[in-house]
C-alpha cells in the first residue's frame, strides 16, 4: 500500500545518502561488490589488470583480498552507523541485514 511504499521509498533514500558520503572509493569498492557481484579476489584482479588501486596508500600490484574485505568492511560500518542514527531503533538493522540489502538492490 502507499504508506508502506513511502517507509520503503524513504529507507532506501537514507541508504542512498549514507552512501553518497562515503569516499569515492568506498562507493567504487560497494558497487564492484554488491552491483557488479564481483569477489574481493575479481576485485583485486580488475585492480591489478587495470593498474588502479581502490586502496589509499597502497599500489595495486601489493593488493591482497583482506585488503578489499577490509575496506568493504570499514564502508558497510559507515552506511551502517548513519542509517541507525536515523531510526530510533538503532539494533533492529545488522551488518548482514545491510550486505543482504545491498546484494538484493545493488549500490
């Protein structure tokens, strides 16, 4: 119905927003993962093939796949933290709530 449409509308307006603050490659690194449903390991063999590393401070040739989980990491705790501050129940979203979400909608 309308009023589950606009709750729905406004959640991923939210998630939207809190990924628009990330860094730009921390939005690069969630929309490999959850759009393009490419692997820390396809992630780090684009970053080697193409000599762009989506890693401050480090070359793309020194790139491991705990690199990449990591920094996923690191950007699914950001969106994470901004999405609770905005709902009163702050424990009712978890990290794999939030992956499923991105898996199912894309970044």
């Amino acid at each position: 119905d309308a009023d589950n449409m606009f709750i729905i509308k406004e959640f991923l307006s939210c998630i939207s927003e809190a990924v628009s603050s990330l860094t730009d490659y921390q939005r690069c690194l969630l929309r490999l993962r959850y759009k393009h449903h490419m692997s820390a390991t396809d992630i780090v063999g684009f970053c080697k093939r193409t000599g762009c590393s989506l890693i401050p401070n480090k070359a793309s040739s020194q790139l491991k796949e705990q690199d990449i989980f990591y920094e996923l990491n690191k950007a699914l705790k950001a969106v994470l933290v901004q999405i609770r501050a905005r709902y009163e129940e702050q424990d009712s979203l978890s990290m794999g709530h939030l992956k499923y979400i991105f898996e199912e909608i894309g970044v």
